[in-house]
C-alpha cells in the first residue's frame, strides 16, 4: 500500500491530526495533493509567512484552526506558532473533533518545539524511491543533451544504476549532486557513480551523532579471501533482479578479532563493495547528560538510517561503547536501555541498512546481538598468515603510496628482496607490519638512502607484537571464536 493510500485510509478511519516527518516541503504537498484527489475533497495550504492557500497575506494560525466543514489543510512549518501554547491547545482540540477538517502538519523530523498530542498520528515521508529518481533523471538528461551530447541516452540507458546510487536522498539534493558530478565528470557513467557515491554522506544531515566515512576499496585489505567472497556474494542481494526473486536485502555482519587486524579497514570495504555510502557510529556519542537524552539520540539515528536507506552503518566497537549494558549500575541502566533498543531494530529494522560491527572482546558483548537474525554472519579475524602478511606488506610498500603519492617511494632493491621478510614477521597484525614499514622508511630517510631490506629486516626484529605481549588473552578470544564464528581468512 502506498503512503498516500495508507493516509486515505487513516482520514476514513477519523484521524484529525496527522504529523508527516519531511524537509522536502514542495514533494509533501504533491502528496497530498494525490491524497485530496483519491479522498475527493479539496486540499488548503497554510504557512506562517504566505497565509492560506500562498495567497501572501499572513493569517494567524488559531483563526485557520476555527476553520469547519470538511477537507485537508496542509500546515506548513508551525512549529513557531504552536510553540504558543494557546495556539497548540487549539490544534489538539481540532483534532479531537469527530468531523471536520484533517489537520496535517508537515514538518521536518528535527523540528519539536512543541508536544505533539497523543490523537496525532506520526508519518515520515520516505526518501524519493528509484523510479521517481529514474524519472527525474530523464528530465535532467533531457535538458542536458544540447550542452553534453548523448546525455539523454546516458540518462535513460543508466537511470536505474544511478538511481541507486542516489537511493536515501532528497530529491532537492539529488537533483543538485547529479549537476555537480556531471559538471565535474562529464556523462561518463561509472565516473558519475564514484562522484555521488563519494559525496552523498556530505548532504544528509545527521546532527553529529553519524560521522560520513570513506569506503575503501577491497585491495587495501591485504588477506582475508573468505570475508571478500562472502561480502561480493552478500552485494548480490541488493540487485533489483534479486529482490525480484524474493531474496531479502542482506542485514549486517560482526566483525570480531585481534586487535590491529583489519576490523576498521574491511568495514570501510563493505559499503565498496555495496556500492553504498558509509556512516560510522561512535556508540560513546549517543549518551548524553540529561536524563532520556541518549534514548531520544538512538532514536534520531535510527529515524536518520531508515531515511538515507539503503546505506551502510559502521559501529566502531561497539564492545567498549555498550561496555555497560551488561550490569546497568554504573549508568542506571541507561547503556541497557540504549542498547535494548538498538537491539531490538536489529531485529524488526525494515529499511536496508547494513550494519557492520567491530569489536575485541567478545565478553562486552551481549549475547543477543550473536544470533542470527539481528546480523547475517559473525567473521574472526586472526593474526595473518605468511601469504596475508605479504599480500600486507606489499600493499604497504608499494599500493598505498603509488595511489596516495603517484610513484613508489625509492628502494634499493624491488619488490621480491622485501617478499621474504613477511616470513620474519609471524605474529604480526596487519598494523604492526605497517607500523615496521613506516619505522623502516624513517629510519632510512634519517640517512639519507633509499629504503633496503635491511632497514624493513631491522624493524621487525625491534618489534615486539602483541601476540607476544597479550599472547593468554589473544589465545582466550582463538578459543572462543573457533567453534562459535566464522574465520575471515577462508
């Protein structure tokens, strides 16, 4: 059932208040507009600045709301005016009528300076789907095509793949975005996916609590074949020929292991391989000092993840942020609140959100979030193996500097004299290898030299992991995991 036939229906049953959640005004009033036509009543428009009907002379909201007889009026952005208290009392009293007109304030989800009545019903205006982007697109390729020729075509051979990449935007947003990548990249059309992708986590609001991240692509993950297979496998289910065939959006993953082993850098690869934007969660941000505030945080971002669907979410430790949760008597209970109800839309979320988890210790963990259901699958990532260590090393040496800097730093010697000393660093995290590639190349810039195998060679050997410093507790987590996760390597 479609929003605006839900809202008919809603009206019919003789509901007099209704709070559609949106920032996208002009695309609420087309709503409602399809909501008057299929109710066959008339459709009025109030705004603080505009008056009734847009008619330009200003009109106090509490004469609009003697207003009798029938239809729908659309109240505008009112919370300045129902932050008046006599004014807010008129509203629930309309509401409270058993005829008369349906009141609908439409405002944005962020807006709350006045207590919404319990008789109203709460509505959020889903982001725009892909058949409304599809559409737009052919407008925009339309227009387009007499300064960038063959835009037209572009757009209508290509719509639904940069449809999805604009899924969880405003259409306002979206429409600005595709001007900007096509004014940056031209109409090439993987060119203009990387340009949305890259600068869509910028325009959604979040208020602080979900910082945008950059994913990262699967080549700066040395190791781990088995987490890449499974993630290109998962990335299937978001294709509309899978929904088609009845197969379910995937739901997340528990990224758990030793420390320094690539936790961070694989949850930055899922929404790469996704095609999907990232939003990291710093569970420590939810909690704030007045009672019910970090509820009432959980809450915005819940509502912020279902709006900007489908989008990927990185709880970064999610351990050490619900480190409470357990017990409840260090906070009175507010980390068991918190992580309750994040728990429970786990379960009941509706929206495609993939969720990625990291953690250490698995004892920080409720057993809760360990079934099935509320995640797909739980991935241990162990220290690498001798081939993960030089897939590790490698792309300290030589990938990440020749894509952040261009060229490969000088070395005496090439690549495979630096292969071998993979082999010395058993017990190393991915980490501490590069941390030894980044002593080694200091050490030989201090004299004045290209980097040797030596220089990396030494590193090493002054290195003492933390296999070897946390060897029980690193051997406690292998125990644990070896029967009860899935290992990220194979």
């Amino acid at each position: 059932m479609t929003l605006a036939a839900e809202i008919v229906r809603a009206i019919e049953a003789g509901t007099r208040l209704i709070v559609l959640q949106t920032s996208e005004e002009a695309r609420a009033v087309e709503l409602l507009e399809d909501v008057a036509a299929r109710a066959q009543t008339q459709l009025h428009t109030w705004s603080l600045a505009s008056g009734v009907d847009a008619a330009g002379s200003p009109r106090a909201l509490g004469s609009v709301l003697d207003t009798s007889g029938t239809g729908l009026w659309a109240l505008l952005d009112p919370a300045p005016a129902l932050a008046d208290p006599t004014v807010a009392r008129a509203l629930r009293e309309a509401a409270s009528r058993v005829q008369g007109p349906t009141w609908i304030v439409v405002e944005p989800a962020s807006t709350a300076p006045w207590s919404v009545p319990p008789e109203a019903w709460r509505v959020v205006l889903p982001t725009p789907d892909r058949g409304a982007f599809e559409a737009a697109l052919a407008e925009i390729g339309q227009a387009l095509d007499a300064r960038f020729p063959g835009a037209h075509d572009m757009f209508e051979d290509e719509g639904p793949a940069i449809s999805r990449a604009l899924l969880g935007l405003g259409m306002p947003s979206a429409e600005r975005l595709v001007a900007e990548a096509v004014l940056a990249e031209g109409i090439d059309p993987t060119r203009l996916i990387d340009f949305i992708t890259r600068h869509k986590p910028a325009l959604v609001p979040t208020d602080g609590l979900l910082e945008p991240a950059h994913a990262l692509s699967t080549d700066t993950l040395g190791g781990y074949a088995g987490f890449k297979a499974w993630m290109t496998t998962r990335a299937l289910a978001l294709l509309p020929e899978a929904e088609a065939a009845g197969i379910l959006p995937p739901r997340g993953v528990l990224l758990l292991g030793v420390q320094g082993c690539g936790k961070s850098l694989a949850a930055r690869t899922c929404a790469d391989t996704l095609g999907l934007p990232l939003f990291r969660l710093d569970p420590g941000r939810l909690f704030g000092g007045t009672v019910g505030r970090s509820e009432a945080n959980l809450r915005q971002v819940l509502a912020s993840l279902d709006a900007m669907a489908p989008v990927v979410l990185w709880i970064d430790e999610i351990d050490k942020g619900f480190s409470g949760a357990s017990g409840g008597r260090s906070d009175a209970g507010t980390s068991a609140r918190v992580m309750g109800g994040l728990l429970t839309w786990l379960a009941e979320r509706a929206r495609p959100v993939f969720v990625v988890a990291t953690a250490n210790d698995v004892q920080g963990l409720p057993p809760e979030l360990l079934r099935r259901g509320r995640l797909d699958e739980i991935f241990f990532f162990d220290l690498p193996g001798a081939s993960a260590r030089e897939d590790i090393l490698r792309i300290h040496l030589e990938d990440e500097p020749r894509q952040r800097l261009g060229s490969i730093p000088p070395m005496t010697e090439p690549w495979p004299a630096f292969a071998s000393i993979a082999a010395a660093a058993e017990g190393f995290s991915g980490a501490e290898i590069q941390a030894s590639v980044t002593e080694a190349r200091l050490h030989a810039f201090a004299a004045k030299r290209p980097l040797s195998p030596d220089d990396l060679r030494q590193a090493v050997a002054d290195t003492v992991p933390l296999s070897v410093t946390r060897a029980e507790s690193i051997q406690a987590l292998r125990a644990w995991a070896v029967h009860r996760t899935r290992p990220a390597a194979v």
